[in-house]
C-alpha cells in the first residue's frame, strides 16, 4: 500500500515560503521536490523546459544518478522528440497534472522509445523494465512549455487516483513556482516572429536526409512516436490501407524493413550528434 505523507498547515506554509524563498537559484528542484514528498512518495524526478525547434532543456535533475548521463543526453539531443509529454506540452495540451500512459498514442507501449535504454531515461537497468512517470504540464510563452515529472520505479505501486487528485490540487502552486524559477533563469527565449508556424518538422528531416517526401516524413514521426496504423490513418484523415502503403514505402526508401531499424536510424542519428 502506498503511503501518502501528510503536512499539517503550519509545515505546509513553511515548505511553500521555502520553496518561494529559492526559485531562481540552483536549490530549486531539489525543494520543489521536498515539497512533493510531503504530500506523497517517488523515486525520481526532472524538471524539462521544451520549445519547438529547440532541443530540450533540463531544469532538473532529480533522477538521482540511478540514470547514466549518456543517456540523459540523448534524450536531450532528439529523444525528446518522441516523450508523450513533450508532443502534448507543445501542442497546446491543457495544463495540469497527466499520466503519461494517458498522453501516449496506442502503440506506445511497444514502441522502440519505450523499451530503450539509449534514449528514454525513465527506463530502469533492465530492459523493458518502466517507471511509473507523471508529469505537470505548465505552459510558458507561445507553445513552449514546462514539464515536471515524478516517477516511481519498477515493482511500486502506481500514482494511485487519490495521490492524483491530491497532486492535482497542488497546480497552482506548483505552476506558478515553475513559471516564475523560468523567467529567472534568463535562458535564451525564442521571439514571436522566430515562433510563427514553428514545427519539429525540421528536426526529423535532418534525420533521415531529406530522403522521404513530407507525407512520408509526417508517418515517419508518428511512427516513431508509437502510432499504430489506425492512429496514423486518423491523425492524417487517411484510410488505415494508405496509412499501411507510407509505411511500406517508407521502409522502402529507407532500405529497412520493420519499424525497429526505423528506430535504429533515429537512434544513430542522436549518437552522432554526442
């Protein structure tokens, strides 16, 4: 049974005064996740800032050491481009507390993301082996945004529904503290004009090359991201049979046969940029 940790409102107002007192600074993360533990209990977290057309940017590192940094950097290189939480973030998905499992396309959790230990950091040592990872989507400027996600090892129990719903509870503030340790950081922020019409289009055709068409290209990305060919038909309003026919004439072009070595381009590609 998961134990959910109780502060009293005296220590509740003396964990969010401490957390106020440190936005800005490099103590941040660390106290923003000694507020969360005492409402409930996690293993790891991160803090990631995301921007269409730009790689993405660790805030936080709260994972521990339990994940290498070669892979952490991979991820931030292009992994990224596959999270879940990163395609709803910067898609205008509405704000709040979210189950990864509940952003993930139905394919997902077969995909080649998922099951890497090169590129997904919230995979433990074993292969196949996942976290349970939440996360607060918190909207920045534009379409980019702020994800902090909590992740409780293999073998846990999951966020049960009412440590959801105490979380959930917890969006103003925790929202509210993320923007604010943002607009401190005085990170490099893209203008309006520069974000107009921004897509991550770009990235995946410096993957493969300029070598597939920009249909080909967009079912290549949902591909990757774990759409099955249902799911790619109605995100492209296509029939499943011409959804079948990209994929074969993507693999085709590619000189590849399954979606496996599709991955494994992806994967060389980040391995590169290292």
């Amino acid at each position: 049974m998961v134990k959910v940790i109780c502060c009293d409102r005296t220590n509740d107002a003396e964990l969010v005064g401490r957390l106020i007192s440190v936005i800005g600074t490099e103590k941040f993360g660390t106290t923003l996740d000694d507020y969360i533990r005492c409402i409930v209990d996690f293993d790891m977290s991160c803090i990631l800032a995301f921007s269409l057309g730009r790689h993405a940017k660790l805030i936080h590192n709260g994972y521990d050491k339990s994940v290498p940094r070669k892979v952490i950097n991979a991820y931030l290189q292009g992994g990224f481009l596959l999270d879940p939480f990163y395609v709803a973030a910067c898609n205008n998905h509405p704000s709040g507390l979210w189950r990864m499992q509940d952003l993930a396309p139905d394919s997902f959790h077969t995909s080649g993301f998922l099951i890497s230990q090169d590129v997904h950091p919230c995979v433990s040592s074993e292969a196949g082996s996942l976290v349970e990872e939440i996360g607060y989507i918190v909207p920045l400027q534009g379409r980019d945004a702020i994800v902090f996600s909590l992740m409780r090892s293999q073998g846990r129990a999951a966020f049960s529904e009412t440590e959801m719903q105490t979380l959930g509870g917890q969006k103003p503030i925790i929202q509210a503290a993320l923007q604010t340790h943002w607009s401190q950081l005085h990170l490099p922020q893209l203008s309006h004009h520069e974000k107009e019409n921004e897509s991550d289009d770009a990235d995946f055709a410096r993957i493969f090359e300029g070598r597939l068409t920009a249909t080909q290209l967009a079912v290549a990305k949902l591909i990757l991201r774990g759409h099955s060919s249902l799911s790619i038909a109605q995100h492209l309003k296509i029939s499943e049979g011409t959804a079948k026919l990209h994929r074969h004439n993507i693999y085709k072009r590619l000189a590849i046969t399954s979606q496996g070595e599709l991955f494994r381009i992806f994967i060389g590609h980040l391995q590169k940029g290292e």
